[in-house]
C-alpha cells in the first residue's frame, strides 16, 4: 500500500539549510492496489517536493549498497570545502581502481581543473575524477570521507555509511528515504544541478580530446524536466537511479534502487511518471 509522509517547508528547505525530515505515515492514498506498477527495483521511492507527500514506496528503509549514488555526497563535501574550482589536479596512481579494477580514460599524468573534475564525477560517473577531489582535499581521502559521513548524519541520514567517495566500496550503503533526503539537500547546489543535468561535454587532457555524456538516458534524451540525477552501477548495488524530475508542473525526488538490467531503472522511472500521469486527480489533490 502507498502512503505519505509530511515535511515541514519542504519547499522552503530545498533553498534553506534544513534538513529534510521524514515523519511516520499517516494516511493511505486511494488508488486501487492494482493500479500500483510492479518495478524491477528492489527499493523505490517517490516525493512530491511540494507537499512531502509520498506517492509511492517500496522498501524504503531498506539498507542497500548505492554505488556511484555516493558522489552527490562527494559533490558536496568539496563544494562545502571551498576550495579553487580553477585549480588544477593531476591524477594519480592513487586513482587507479584497485578494488574493482574498473578503467578509465583519464590517464595517469592527466591534469584537469576542479571543475572539470566535478563535472565528469556528476555527469558521466568518472571514478578517477571522483577519487582525485577527495584526495586533493585537507586531510586527503581518509578526512573526506569522515566528512562524508558527518554530513550524512547532519542530514539526518543515519541509516548511511561511507567508506569511500566513489561508489565501488559496496559497504557504502543507505536507504531509499536517506537518499531522499541526500537529493534534497544536493538541490540546493547550483553546480550540482548543472552538472547532473549535462547531456555531454568535451575535456582536454594528455594531448588529447575526450568525450563525455550524462550517465542518464533520460537526461539525454531531452524529454523529461530534469533538475538534478545520478546514476549508479555495481554488482552489488544493482542498477540505481536518484533524481530530482518535474512530472506536469509538481518536482518530484526520485529514487530508484537496485535494478537489474541496464534499462531497468530508466523503465521503472518511465512506468512511474505514466501511472502518475494516469491518476492526477488523486496524487495533486494532495
């Protein structure tokens, strides 16, 4: 069954400081139980970020593995830093993924601006551009992800851990409604929303020209009124989808977790708006 959840100035919190609260349900939303649509996610969410109510649920306090979720988090850690997004990074052999062993075509020796590396981390889920903002932060990495999780626990995100600023640590895990409230707060950046929402761009680095797209088709595709996503894959996280998307004139927090096949959350987030589409009257009425 669906129910829904209430906030206080959850508007105004997505311009403000506070973080966003989730109380217990209260009421039911009357839509048929046949109406609901059967996701492929094993964990789902959706808010309607005006009134706090939730239109629809499943699995929401699930812990769960959240793979390149996590770089929302790193965005805003480094943006929270305050340090030069004109000053330039090299990477590393300290990039280099040795858990996983994944690639990537930022070479060893490519120099890129802090800006560049956040876009690439939010737009196309640049594992190395991710690695390198937290280990060019004070303190290094280890002092970046303790600043990880101290803003999740200021978020009131206390169903979630981090132990690195990637995503391929499957021990960094959350819940739907956490990263809920993880969405929320990352609105509130203005070069989050811009780099989340890229469809591609083009960097130079080591004598050469590379070429990047947004990880999400949705954004791409051009379709859907986008303000913020990322995407996130890894054998133990599944496919993972988290955005925030305007369905009619109503912004909604998307979550999507834990999908298999790779169009699996791009399907469920299409389902999703078409059954809320099928049934305004009920879910604007609010």
């Amino acid at each position: 069954m669906l129910s829904r959840f209430f906030v206080s100035g959850l508007t105004a919190m997505l311009l403000a400081t506070s973080p966003l609260v989730l109380a217990l349900p209260e009421h039911e939303m009357q839509l048929a139980a046949s109406s609901v649509p059967r996701l492929h996610s094993s964990a789902a969410l959706v808010v309607n970020a005006q009134t706090g109510e939730v239109l629809f649920g499943k699995n929401t306090d699930r812990m769960m593995s959240i793979a390149s979720i996590t770089k929302l988090m790193t965005a805003m850690v480094m943006l929270d830093s305050g340090q030069p997004l004109d000053e330039l990074i090299t990477i590393s052999e300290a990039e280099i993924d040795r858990l996983k062993n994944t690639s990537s075509r930022l070479a060893v020796g490519s120099v890129l601006s802090r800006r560049e590396m956040l876009l690439l981390a939010l737009m196309s889920s640049e594992n190395r551009a991710a690695a390198s903002l937290a280990r060019t932060s004070p303190g290094g990495t280890s002092a970046f992800v303790s600043r990880m999780n101290q803003k999740a626990r200021q978020l009131g995100m206390h169903s979630t851990r981090f132990y690195d600023p990637t995503g391929l640590d499957s021990r960094n895990t959350s819940t739907a409604e956490d990263l809920a409230r993880m969405v929320a707060a990352a609105y509130r950046y203005p070069l989050i929303r811009e780099d989340t929402t890229t469809t591609d761009q083009q960097v130079y680095a080591r004598n050469r020209m590379l070429q990047y797209r947004n990880s999400n088709a949705l954004v791409r595709e051009g379709q859907w009124q986008i303000g913020l996503s990322k995407t996130g894959y890894t054998q133990e996280a599944g496919r993972c989808l988290v955005m925030m998307a305007t369905v009619g004139s109503t912004p909604l927090i998307m979550v999507f977790l834990d999908s298999e096949g790779s169009s699996a959350r791009i399907n469920d987030a299409r389902n999703i708006k078409t059954w809320l589409e099928k049934h305004p009257a009920t879910w604007l009425a609010g």
